[in-house]
C-alpha cells in the first residue's frame, strides 16, 4: 500500500500524544471486566481514531487500542473486509463518528420502578 508523506508523517507521531502514554501498558492487555476499565483510558484520547486505525491497519491482535478490545476490531474487520486502509478510511468525518465512538461505561441495568395505582 501506498502512503503519501503527509499521512507517513501523521502515523508516526500520534503513539505520543495518547492518554494511555504515561499508563502501565499491562493494564491495556488485560481480559474480561478489566478491558472495559482499558477502554475507558482511551474514552477522551485525542489520537484515539489514530491508535484504533494502526491497530486494524497491522491487525494486532491483542490489547485495547482505539477504545476496542480484540474481539470489537475482530468484528469490525469482519464487517468491512473491503476496507484496505483503515488510516484512511476513519480519517473521514462520516466514517469516524460511525465506527470509532468513545466507549460507552458500563452500568448495572436497574429495573423499572414502578408506581402503585391510586396513590
């Protein structure tokens, strides 16, 4: 594949300015309910489309990177296998609101309250 200058220039600088930059890398390769705590480091990263595009781009296959865990890129790139160039692809306005949103938390569903008739 070929990259222009410019976007060479954009991927090799972004891993800098990650909010994950100065967290211990081992709470990044993380299983289960910890993944969700991960995923939250990278909930206000500012080159969080950037690390989600190297990541699918190099399908690394382990770690949170981009606010996804292995298993959402998995799925994503199953989705979109016509996609060559996911740098270029979520570069695109459109494109990175639709796949690249912040991790949700996640929260206990409560039940519904319900109200007694007649009060």
């Amino acid at each position: 594949m070929h990259i222009s200058k410019f976007e060479a220039a954009g991927r090799a600088g972004w891993a800098s300015e990650g909010a994950c930059k100065d967290v211990d890398p081992e709470s990044l390769f993380v299983a289960g309910a910890a993944q969700h705590r991960a995923k939250l480091i990278c909930a206000g990263c500012v080159v969080r489309i950037e690390c989600l595009a190297d990541a699918l781009d190099n399908r690394i296959e382990f770690g949170v990177w981009g606010g996804m865990t292995e298993r959402e890129r998995r799925a994503l790139l199953r989705r979109r296998p016509e996609v060559r160039s996911w740098w270029a692809f979520l570069g695109s306005r459109k494109n990175s609101d639709e796949y690249a949103r912040p991790p949700r938390p996640y929260a206990r569903r409560s039940r519904p309250v319900s109200s007694a008739v007649g009060e």
